[in-house]
C-alpha cells in the first residue's frame, strides 16, 4: 500500500523493502494459451521457476541488436529458470546472448515485459488458492 505521494519515498520504499514483499512484487499477467475456467477470475500471477511464459516488450519480444535477430520475429517463449527477487527479473530458457569470446550468457528479463502462458502445476497449495472461489 502506498504511503506516501512523494516519488521518491516511493522509490526509496521500493528500493529498500524486505525480500519478501519484493518477492511478491515480480507478478505479471496471465494469458494462457489454452483457457481454463478454474482460473477465470485470476488476472496476475507471482512468477515462479517452472512457469512458462511469453517476453512482450523488449529484444526479446520481437528481435533486437542484442539477440541477433530479425526484426518482427517471434516473441521467446520458454521457462522460468530463475527468479532475482532483489532486482525483479527472471531469466528465461533461451534468453541468452553472445558475449565478444563467443561464449552464451543468459539475459535477465524484467518481470513487467513478460506474460504468464502456462503455469507450473506441481505446488498443490498454489493452484488451492489461485482457484478458491473469491465472492
């Protein structure tokens, strides 16, 4: 919850936030490939390792300088690696980019340029409460 209306008490109150609420933090939207009712009223999902999702904004999403690709190719779509709670971003199967000896190094992603397709399914407890009814 916002406390304050100063920018940069917000900013500083971003920065400076315990790593759980952090955690919390690196959400995105949920587009699934294949509609499923149990999640209908589900808009936003906390990314987790194991997740499948799809990169909107950036190189990633439609071929850059940074990955070598061609422009208007098609978004990466891939798995959850890992997930940086101190910085927000994620790194994706297949988000890696050349270094000068040749050498693939992974790109990290910010969680805000990408979309949840496919969720991990395997934590009970998580899909408990992503399908619990929310009258």
């Amino acid at each position: 919850m916002v406390k304050s209306r100063k920018p940069g008490k917000q900013r500083k109150a971003q920065a400076n936030a315990p790593i759980h609420v952090m955690r919390k933090r690196i959400r995105a939207r949920l587009q699934l490939d294949k509609p499923d009712e149990r999640l209908a009223g589900v808009r936003s999902v906390t990314i987790r390792v194991g997740d499948t999702v799809r990169v909107v904004r950036g190189d990633f999403a439609h071929g850059g300088k940074r990955v070598g690709g061609a422009r208007k190719a098609d978004p990466l779509t891939g798995k959850v690696l890992n997930v940086e709670s101190k910085t927000g971003r994620i790194f994706i199967e297949g988000a890696t980019a050349t270094k000068s000896d040749n050498r693939e190094e992974a790109v990290p992603v910010h969680s805000s340029n990408v979309v949840v397709t496919k969720l991990d399914e395997t934590d009970k407890l998580r899909m408990q409460r992503l399908t619990a009814n929310r009258s």
